[in-house]
C-alpha cells in the first residue's frame, strides 16, 4: 500500500489539527484539542508554535 506525504497522521501520535489565526498585528496557533498557543507577531513563530505542539 502506498503511503501518501503528509496525508495521513502517524498512529502512534494523538490526533492534533493546528491552525492559525490573525487578529490585528498578532497570530495565534490554535489546535481542536482546546490548546492556544501565545499571541505572535510573526506568522513563522505561531506555526512553529503549533508543529511543536501537534508532536510534542
């Protein structure tokens, strides 16, 4: 069975689907499982934010 890049979350990890949203000159990373992350203003620094969160 081939295995599609970046489609499917590994098993062995809890599911967490991250997003960010901008509100004025900040964005925040936010994920379905309730978690926030701080206010940022760099886009980079609140996607970093949530890629540490979904594996960490």
């Amino acid at each position: 069975m081939a295995q599609q890049d970046g489609l499917e979350t590994p098993p062995s990890l809890p599911e967490h689907r991250t997003t960010t949203m901008e509100k004025g000159h900040f964005c925040m990373a936010h994920c379905i499982c309730g978690w926030r992350g701080p206010a940022r203003r760099a886009r980079s620094q609140a996607r970093t934010d949530a890629e540490k969160h979904a594996t960490g």
